[in-house]
C-alpha cells in the first residue's frame, strides 16, 4: 500500500491570515466600541441614528449624513426638530442618512461637532462639514440645504 501523498498547505495558511487580518482591521476601523455594548454600530438609510459624542466620527464617514442637534430644554425649535425625523430619514434614504444629537443627554457632542447656536443641522460629505443651518427655522431649510449639496455632489 502506498502512502497518501501530501498537499502543501501554505498558500491556504497565508490566505487565511490574510482574511483574519482583514477582519480585525475592519472591526478596528468600522465597528464603534459600543457596537458591543448594544449601541448601533452604523448609519443606516431610512432609520435615525442616535449619535453621541464617540460614534459622531462613524456618522461623519458615512455621504451624506445631515446631522441635527438640539436640546429641548426651554427650545421649542429644538423639540419641533426632533419631532418628524423618523419620516424625514425614510424620505431621504436614497440622498442622505439622519443622524439625531440630544445635547441634553450628550454635552459633549456641540463641542466635538463645533456647534455654538442651536438648533442645527450640519450636512457632512466625506466626513468635512458642507453646509450649516442654526436657529428658530433650521429644520425649514434642510431640503434647500440637501438639495444644494446633493446638486453639488454630482
């Protein structure tokens, strides 16, 4: 009887390594830390997505992304935005991911984002701020400010 013969091997051990290599690095650079812990770990067309000050960085990556921030503590403009953004995420699902930012549970997050009136909406592209809209009427002019970033994107 003849001994079966043997198969190098080393070509599927470097593939492998490579796939796992790939696979950290992606959970390093993609997945936010509390992706573990049960938070959203991205954007997603059509949802909101709940941004705090850590996850801000993984919204910003994903084009477009219209970030609001507001607090509704004594800001009735604030509380009028948060309102309706479930509808308005599924409406612009084809152009753009929302993001919602509560200053009152996430302090941090006007800091992070550069925000000094509230409330607004900030449209990222590329993880680079492109337009702003602050006050009493921000939530008014989000379709002229998606309009004019998506006609400038193509």
């Amino acid at each position: 009887m003849s001994k079966p013969e043997k198969t190098d091997k080393s070509l599927l051990w470097v593939g492998g390594g490579i796939a796992l290599l790939l696979g950290l690095l992606y959970l390093i650079t993609d997945v936010p830390m509390d992706a573990f812990k049960g938070g959203a770990s991205k954007p997603v067309p059509g949802a909101v997505y709940e941004l705090t000050a850590d996850n801000l960085a993984v919204a910003r990556r994903h084009s477009p992304v219209l970030v609001a921030l507001y607090t509704t503590t004594g800001n009735v403009a604030g509380s009028r935005m948060s309102r309706g953004l479930s509808a308005f995420a599924s409406r612009v699902k084809d152009r753009a991911i929302v993001a919602l930012g509560n200053l009152d549970d996430e302090p941090e997050l006007a800091k992070r984002a550069g925000v000094e009136n509230l409330p607004v909406w900030v449209v990222y592209r590329d993880g680079v701020e492109v337009s702003r809209a602050t006050g009493d009427n921000a939530d008014l002019s989000v379709d002229r400010l998606l309009n004019a970033e998506s006609a400038s994107s193509h």
